[in-house]
C-alpha cells in the first residue's frame, strides 16, 4: 500500500496532532491535523466522524498494525 500523502506516514504511527480549526453554531468543530492537514469533525456530543477515505484508510491499517504487533511481541 502506498501513501497518498507522504506526509501522513508520522500521523499513521504516532497519531494525528489535532487542533481545532473551526466550531460550527450546532456545537460540533472542525480539527485539522497540523501535519497532514486531514480534517476530522465532531459531533455534538464531541465524537469524531471522519469524513475522508484515506484516514479511514489509515485507521484500518493501525488497527491491523496494532494487532499485528500484539500478537507477536518482540
Ligand atoms: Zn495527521
């Protein structure tokens, strides 16, 4: 698999730095990632909802790189 964005490879391993960009009037917010610039929203209640495929990509891809190294520790 190969990165859109090679940028987003840190935030693959170490996680997104999110810092709010916007707040909507209906109380979600917008936070963009410093480094990659992906954009997640949260709603209401202060849950992201991930609107972009490719960090949901990623997402997928940590969670099976998360089980991969628990399930063979070094
Ligand atoms: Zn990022």
């Amino acid at each position: 698999m190969k990165p859109t964005n090679p940028k987003a490879l840190p935030c693959a391993i170490f996680g997104h730095n999110f810092e709010r960009s916007k707040t909507y009037m209906d109380h979600t917010s917008e936070l963009i990632c410093r480094h990659c610039e992906a954009v997640v929203v949260t709603d209401s209640h202060g849950n992201f909802e991930n609107h972009t495929v490719v960090n949901s990509q990623i997402a997928d891809t940590l969670q099976q790189l998360y089980r991969l190294t628990r399930h063979f520790p070094k």
